[in-house]
C-alpha cells in the first residue's frame, strides 16, 4: 500500500537490529525531520513520532482501533507484526466493550490494592537479593525476576514455574524469531502454561482462592458470569505485562544508575527524591516502547490521508524525547517535575498495572541501593534484548558489589 508523498516513506522497522541498536536515534530521525511517516516494513505502517499526534491517536478510539481485524495479518492487534497470541482483554477491545472488562480489572490494581501487596512485594525483593548479596557478585537480572514471582503468585498460577512463564513472554517480545529460544517458547512453553492457566481457572471455580483467577471467575459481563476464555484473556495479559514492563525499567534504571555515580549517591542520600526519579527513569526509558492501532475510515490525520485498514505505530518512547514538551529531553533530571510522560500509555488503554508497576520499581531500586550501594556493573559484559522494538533492556547485567548479610531467616527462592 502506498501512501501519498507530502507523508513521506521512511526508512525504519523498529524490530530490526539497526533500530535495537539505538531505539532512541532511531525515533528522533523521524521526529525532528516528518514527525509522522510511513515505512513498508511488515507489509507497511505509519509511525507517529512526536507528542502531538501520539497524544490525539491514543485518544481516538473511534479512528484509531484497538481491536483485532483482518487488516495485518493474525494475531495481537497492539504490535507490528501481529504475533499468534490469544486475546488480550481489554487491551484489544475499544469502548464501550472496553470498559465492562477495564472496571473488573481496576479494583485489583488500583492503589488500595497495591498498598496491600507491597509487603509481600518487599518480601520477595529482600529474598532475591539475599540470594546474591553474600557473594558479591550476580548477575543483576536475577534479582529483577520479582515482578514476575509476584505476578504470578498474585494470580494464583504456580509459583514454581514463574520462570517459564518470564522466559516465553520474553521470547515472544524481545527474542529473536527462528531461534531455538524463540521457537521453544512458542511451540512449547505458551501451549504448556496456556493448559495450566485453564487448569487453574477450572480449580478456582470449583474451590476459590484469595488470588485474582478467583476474583476474575466470580465477575460478570452484560449480567452474565466471565466465560473462560476472557478470564484467560485477562490473566494472560496481566502476565505479559507483569513479567516485561517492570523488568524493563529497572533493568535500564540500573544500568544507568551505575554510569552516574554521581546521581546514585543523591538517590541513596535522598531517598525522598526517589519517586520523581522514577517518574523521570519512566520517561526517559519507555519500558513499553511502542503499541499498534489499526485506522478504521478514511481520515487525514496531523496533515497525513489515512486509509481504513491502515496499521499505526504510536511511539510512547518518542513522544517521551520530545522537545516540544520536554526541556532538555535526552537528559535524565531525577527532579523533573511535573512530568507528563507517555510511558504508561494515554487515554481509556492507559496501563492499568501502573501503580504495581511503579511500587515494583521503587522497591527494587530502593532496596539495591540500600544493600549494594557500591555495586559496579560490567559494562562491556552487559547483553542487551535481542530486538527492543516493544521492550528495552537487558538480558545479562554482570555487577560486583562489598558483599552483606541476608536480612530473611525463612524465605526460599523458587
């Protein structure tokens, strides 16, 4: 499909290796030159770059489609290119169908709900680390696997494979396809949970738990009870979001945390500034690059003529590196306040994890700068995601550290 000229076609597919290896230049080519432009990777899409247009298209549910469709290919609607993935409730759905599922997963991540979590959250973050901290050396990744445990232990699935779980949905966002690792994960791992997530779903209509399976099977829709397949819906996306975002931020944060000594020390004297930094590291590292919408009429948008069926790319990273909202924007400043960041999304699709998100961060960050305050990451040894088209990160963060002492008597990692 061909669009017109005065939209000009650009060079860029965000799940090639030119894009992973600079995810920021890359968005800022086209923001600073057509802000909105189109590329015929995947069998072709626009890219919205800069604020404005990211800020109208995630408001315009009506032009702007969530919902799965034919045009595209199979798969789910929210990435380019679709992948074969069940249903993702209700961030595939546009309103009003949206909001009858959106209000069922509200009450169980919306502060109060968090605020009960987060001894438990603290908990397994003291427990990870104690699994490094005597030895003085690990491989940082292995403490950021707590958004994961709590993810799944939240919903009540089996903690002990909390890494499978990590591990498929990383493959399938990040990983490379046609590796062995890539098609393990989906040809094996997604089709072995998915089984377990029905298993549990079942369990948990016949003896409920106080997990959230249980909460979801007991709801109702149009006033008739949640069928399965949108309880798995539900759960499966509360896990691709769980196991990534979080893991993302905090892997970047470190990382960067560890280059600026500097700004490290502030945080570890001023631990009171630490909320506005994680603001500022949310904006700065867009831990959810990136989400698709699918043009449902014909329409000029910002300028540009748009076709029904068309697929869009709204760039929550590079609205987030805007000049045009942002003083100073490819600079981290952990006091930058207010902070109107994109990172969670905008509009009705807004992440409803967020505040699970952001106390995940906050306890993570916290607590390694607490108990390893010196730690050194090896630079040249780091590994980052394969392809960084949805999530960024890294993969392998090799750091040294003055070893400390376990804090927990009881705890046992899975």
């Amino acid at each position: 499909m061909e669009s017109p000229a005065r939209c000009p076609v650009v060079h860029f597919d965000h799940n090639s290796p030119e894009h992973s290896a600079d995810p920021a230049e890359s968005y800022r080519k086209i923001r600073e030159t057509v802000k909105i432009g189109w590329t015929p990777a995947h069998g072709g899409y626009w890219v919205l770059s800069d604020y404005s247009s990211v800020f109208d298209a995630a408001r315009d549910d009506e032009t702007f489609s969530s919902a799965r469709s034919e045009y595209g290919g199979d798969g789910l609607s929210v990435v380019i290119p679709k992948t074969p993935h069940h249903d993702h409730i209700p961030i595939e759905l546009d309103p009003p169908e949206f909001r009858k599922y959106r209000r069922i997963v509200n009450p169980v991540s919306a502060p109060a709900a968090v605020e009960k979590m987060k001894p438990t959250i603290d908990r397994h973050v003291a427990g990870f680390i104690d699994s490094v901290i005597e030895s003085g050396e690990c491989d940082l990744t292995s403490v950021i696997g707590v958004p994961s445990i709590v993810t799944v232990e939240w919903l009540g699935l089996d903690v002990s494979e909390w890494r499978r779980y990590s591990n498929a949905h990383f493959q399938v966002l990040a990983g490379i396809p046609g590796t062995p690792e890539h098609t393990r994960a989906v040809e094996v791992d997604f089709p072995y949970l998915a089984g377990r997530i029905e298993q549990t779903i079942t369990e948990r209509r016949r003896d409920p738990k106080d997990d959230i399976i249980s909460y979801l099977v007991q709801q109702e829709v149009d006033g008739s009870p949640m069928n399965d397949h949108d309880v798995f819906a539900i759960v499966d996306l509360l896990i691709s979001g769980g196991v990534g975002t979080t893991a993302s931020l905090v892997s970047n944060s470190l990382v960067w945390l560890s280059r600026h000594k500097d700004v490290r020390q502030r945080l570890i004297d001023h631990p009171d500034l630490l909320d506005h930094a994680i603001e500022e590291l949310l904006r700065y590292f867009s831990p959810t690059q990136a989400l698709a919408r699918t043009v449902t009429h014909d329409v000029e948008f910002h300028g540009c003529p748009m076709q029904k069926g068309d697929r869009v790319l709204l760039s929550w990273a590079s609205a987030n590196r805007d000049s045009e909202l942002f003083d100073k924007p490819d600079e981290i400043d952990i006091e930058r306040w207010p902070n109107r960041h994109t990172a969670f999304g905008i509009g009705v699709h807004r992440c409803a994890g967020s505040h699970l998100g952001r106390y995940m961060s906050h306890a993570l960050i916290s607590q390694v700068l607490e108990r390893m305050p010196d730690y050194d990451v090896d630079l040249a040894a780091l590994q980052p995601y394969p392809r960084q088209g949805v999530n960024t990160g890294y993969q392998r963060i090799p750091a040294t550290f003055t070893p400390g002492r376990r804090v927990l008597t009881d705890y046992t990692l899975q």
